[in-house]
C-alpha cells in the first residue's frame, strides 16, 4: 500500500506547528519553511494527478482497517485535480503573501496557511463522510484565523458573519450526517452508494430529508444563491491572498456535490428524482444573475470580484445541476478556470489598493504602478467575464454545449448569455473609471505618493494569469481529461470496489455485501 | 423515553434557530450553542435509544448498543466547543473595536475604507 497519498495531509499538519513553535519570531524562517512545504506539495500533487490520470483509483486505508469500519483516503481523477490545482493556487498565492508583505501584518500567517491547505487537500482525498466533516472543520478554522488576519474594526466584524454562517451551516452538517447514519449505520462513501440503492420506495423519507441538508451545506459552501450572503462582505474584507485562496474554498462545495451526487445520490436514483433539475437548476441560474448584477453594481473594486465569484460559481452549478457526462465535464474545466480568475483578480485588486490607497470605483489621480496593474486586470477581466481568446470564454462554450440538449436549455443560454453582457459591462465599467479616468484628474499636490507594489506581488498575480493562459493553449487536453474524470464518476462500480473490496483488518472480503 | 429525547432535540433546535435570527451578536452565539446541543443529542440518537447495553465488547454482554455515534459525538463536541470559543473571541473583538455589536451590515462611515484596512 502506497503511502504517497496521505503526503499532502500530513505535511502542512506537520510543518504548521513546526512554524508555531520553532519559528515564531523569524518571519524569514517561516517564509522559507512555508515555501519549500508548498513546493513540496506541488510535487506531490502532480505526482498523485500522473498516478490517477490513467483511471488508477488508489485506496489508503488509515490504521489498515477495511472500508466499512476505517477512515479510507481515495485517490481518483477528480480528487488529484483538485489538489493539484489547490497546491497550484497556494504557490501563486502564498508567493504574493510575502512579495506584498501581508503575511507579516499579523502573527502566525504560515501556520495557518498550512492548516488551511491541510484541511482543503483533506477534503478533498477522503471516501469518508465523517471525516469529510472533520476536514471542513480544519479548513473552516484556519479560515477563521487567516481571515481576520491583520485585524481592524471591519474585518472583524465581517469575520464574526463569516463565522456564525459557517457554524450554521457546520451544524447543519451534523444534523444531515446523523440522518443518514440513522437511515443506513454507515458513512463511508462507497458503502453508503450500496445502501442507499437498496431502500425500498416507502422508506426514503429520512434519506431524502438527509440528502436535501446535505445539498444545502454544501450549496453555503459553494455560495448559491440564496445561501451567498456570508460571500462579498467576507472575502472584500479578507486579506487579499486569503481571498484568493479562499477562492478554492467555494470550489470544496461543488466538488463535494459532484462526488456525493455522483456517487451516493446518482440521477437516477427514484429516491432524490428532481433535487437536481427542479432546485438546484434554478437556483444556479438565479447565482449567475445575481452575480453579474452585483458586478455592475458594485461600488468597490473588491466587492465587484466577490460577486463575480459569485456568478462563476453559479455556472459551474448550472454544469454540474445537468448532471451528465458532458455537463460534469464542462464543470470540471470551468472548475480550475474559475479559481485561477477568481484569485488572480483578488490580487489584482489588492495591486490596485496599494498602489491607490482605496478600492472605490470613483475617478481618482493616477496610481503607482498604473500599468502593469491596469495590463493585469485587463487580462483578468477578459478571463472572468468570459471574452475570447482566454479559457473564460472557452468554459463558457462548453457550458453552453453540453447544456444544448438539456430540456431547460432555453433558460440556460438565455441567463448565461445575457449576464455575460452584464459582466463585460461591470468589468468594462470598473477598468475606465480606475485607470482611464485617472489621467483626465490633475496629480493632486501635497499628497504623498503610494508605493509601487512590490515585483514579487506582480510575479504571484501573472503566475496565475500565466496559470490561466495555460488553461487556455492546453484546453483540448485539459478538457480531455476532465472527459474522463467525469467517465469515472459516472461508473462509481470500480470506485466502489476499490474501497470495499480491498482486505484489511476486520475485513470480510468474501461474504459480500 | 423516544418522545423525551426527540422533544427535547425538536426544543432545543427550536430556541436555537429562534435565537440565531436575532440581530446581536451575543443571543445569535447563545442560539448556536443550543443548535449544537440538539445536534449531539440528534447525533447520539442515531444509533437508536439502548439502555443499559455495552458499547465495545465485555464479558457476559448479552446486548450491546452502537458505539460509533458516541465516538461521532464527542468528535462534534469537541469541534463545537472550539468554534464557539473562536466566535467568542472575534465578536468580542468587533465588539470591543467598534462598539457595536450588531451581526448585520451597517452603513459604513465615509472615511473607514482607506485606512481602516491596511
């Protein structure tokens, strides 16, 4: 059994009190330490994305108990993407931490940054409902910490309604999770497909009360309209390199909606028949139309990129709620573009701060380090709001494709592509004021200038545009392979054996199930 | 013995959610504490009600009742006794920062956005 799965858990869970207690007072040290624990992560991703590319699922049985009792780590096509895109995002981000120098406005950024990717790459590697709690737990906490970060009167205040959203929806949770160990006295994944399959017509009422908690946790998760109020205030408000890597965090709900839908909850299942169609369509239409609006209306430049995640995270719902094979491709592919843009312009928006002192979208003089701020967000907002030629507008396409011979694909293509057109216009809007405006005011005198950011925070936000430009040229692989993931999800049979089948103590491989 | 034990959870949940729309901060903390009161005891439930029967495996034992949800509980107690200290903490500290405890948006004054961050 191959140990190399686990790495990327038990490696920022080692390294981040490893930061607390022996480098405490040497921001350098912390630095260097972060940064090699984040490279090392990226390696391990690419390595586990190599291993599972070829439809390998590999099983890690914690304690080497078998499936049904023990925790098991699963490795698949879907989860090594996500961590590979998660240890993308931390390099990108954590490197702009300490060109910018946030990371040194308040104690502990590195531990809690470490727990943070702990507990995201958990999410992501667990076969195990329960312990899928607990890692959100981790993630939630560190979040806690990182996003009042640097402190000030409007962050706390912005952390308190972060926090109290995302107790609720903790407990919520809880109660789905205790629903469905009542109806089927399992958690592990696998085992709970099995199950749920085999209860008769007359008896789903528990299961489907459990099914409907569960979506509505993960849909605060991912911030669906209506549960996205905890979304602009806290991620305007956050540090800009949490945002950004808080970018991920929306993407952990639908990536746990498309593994529980799949898997346990599968469309064809007669029990939970039109949560998929009938709730979660709608409300993804109605995320992308509220996102695109609170584009336009934004006052602040912050604000604008929240609601803008915001309605990307609405199209990737509006993908994954098809669930087919094309849609949960398309998701997949929007998926990873929509963290990178999403991310990339909350550090554009923090190069706009420093160099402006303010986010408000009014005219003001001139900025330091107008430029290449202003080349950035053009960039970043070509991606975002969906214009060719970068992957935006390719995900897009895809979205709009595989939605094609959907029955609700009048809906669809209408919100998509009118609140495309209210976003081009928000982007487009917020770009003149900020930077085309500013020439037409004379400097003001007796104002210190702001400075420059520094070049490192400029090398962190075009690694992520660069990240995006990848996405783009290399599209038709890309796609291809989230082709195949979404082929894997949609015959969870091997997953299924992979987990139960494998022996390990207390295992009983030959009686069946 | 089924009717106390879900009557008290459907109570508890009840004050909870009733507390938890409040619009200061101190009774929306006080309607979490009890949602995850009801939640433990939901938790600890759903293993169905045995009385008197072991838990892990004794000499003698002729019943025996389902430990996980009890190892599941502790779990979640101990998780949201830490997020309730944690939300303590900060909605002391935007309280003590800018007197005022409200948990909703308020009109932001004029001048809070250029320094207040940074």
């Amino acid at each position: 059994m191959s140990h190399w799965i686990i790495a990327p858990i038990v490696l920022p869970a080692l390294l981040a009190p490893f930061i607390v207690l022996a480098a405490r007072y040497h921001i350098g040290i912390q630095r260097a330490l972060s940064l090699a624990g984040v490279v090392a992560l990226v390696a391990l991703a690419f390595g586990l994305a190599w291993q599972a590319s070829d439809g390998t699922i590999t099983l890690y049985q914690l304690g080497d108990w078998a499936a049904p009792f023990g925790i098991v780590l699963v490795a698949d096509a879907l989860s090594t993407l996500m961590v590979l895109l998660t240890s993308l995002l931390a390099f990108c981000v954590l490197l702009y931490a300490i060109g910018s120098g946030w990371d040194a406005r308040g104690r502990h950024f590195h531990a809690l940054f470490q727990f943070q990717l702990m507990g995201i790459i958990g999410a992501f590697l667990t076969g195990d409902l329960f312990n899928l709690f607990v890692f959100f737990e981790v993630l939630l906490i560190a979040s806690y910490g990182l996003m009042i970060h640097a402190g000030g009167n409007a962050r706390m205040r912005a952390g308190v309604q972060y926090v109290l959203f995302n107790l609720i929806g903790s407990t919520l949770f809880l109660f789905a999770l205790g629903a469905i160990y009542a109806e089927t006295g399992t958690l592990n994944m696998a085992d709970l497909a099995r199950r749920v399959a085999l209860i008769g017509p007359d008896e789903t009422v528990g299961i489907r009360v459990a099914a409907v908690l569960l979506l509505l946790v993960f849909a605060i998760k991912a911030a669906l309209v209506p549960l996205h109020f905890w979304l602009p205030s806290s991620y305007a408000e956050a540090p800009a390199p949490v945002a950004a890597l808080f970018a991920i965090m929306t993407k952990v709900g639908a990536y746990a909606i498309i593994r529980v839908y799949t898997l346990i909850f599968p469309p064809a299942l007669a029990a939970t028949q039109g949560l998929h169609d009938l709730w979660l369509l709608p409300a993804a239409l109605v995320s992308v139309a509220i996102g695109m609006a609170g584009v336009l209306a934004a006052k602040t430049l912050d604000r604008l990129v929240a609601f803008a995640v915001i309605g990307s995270m609405g199209m990737v719902m509006v993908t994954i709620s098809l669930f087919t094979p094309e849609g949960i491709a398309a998701a997949l592919y929007y998926i990873v573009h929509s963290t990178l843009a999403g991310a990339a312009l909350f550090l554009i928006a923090d190069l706009v701060r420093t160099g402006r002192g303010s986010l408000e979208l009014t005219a003001q003089p001139p900025m330091a380090g107008a430029a290449l701020s202003a080349a950035l967000f053009f960039v970043g907002a070509i991606a975002m709001a969906g214009l060719p030629p970068l992957s935006g507008f390719l995900g897009k396409l895809l979205v709009l494709n595989a939605s094609f011979t959907a029955p609700q694909a009048v809906w669809i293509w209408a919100v998509v592509l009118v609140s495309s057109l209210v976003g081009i216009l928000g982007f487009a809007r917020a770009g003149s004021l900020l930077f085309w405006k500013a020439k037409s005011l004379p400097p003001q005198e007796g104002e210190t200038a702001n400075a420059a950011p520094h070049p490192l925070a400029y090398v962190a936000a075009g690694g992520l545009i660069a990240l995006l430009v990848g996405h783009t040229v290399f599209a038709g692989q890309i796609h291809g392979h989230t082709s195949k993931i979404a082929a894997q999800l949609f015959d969870p049979a091997p997953y299924m054996q992979s987990v139960l089948d494998t022996a390990g103590k207390l295992s009983t491989p030959q009686e069946g199930h | 013995m089924e009717f106390l034990v879900a009557s008290a959870i459907g109570i508890l949940t009840a004050g909870g959610i009733y507390l938890m729309l409040r619009l200061r901060s101190f009774p929306v903390i006080l309607g979490i504490s009890l949602l995850t009161y009801a939640v433990n005891v939901f938790l600890f439930t759903s293993g169905r009600l045995t009385i008197g029967a072991a838990p892990i495996l004794a000499e003698g034992a002729t019943a025996y009742t389902d430990p996980l949800p009890q190892a599941l509980v502790l779990t979640a107690i101990v998780i949201s006794f830490g997020m309730t200290a944690v939300v303590v903490m900060i909605g002391l500290g935007a309280f003590l920062g800018s007197g005022d405890d409200h948990v909703d948006d308020q009109p932001a004054p004029e001048t809070a956005d250029a320094e207040g961050r940074s």
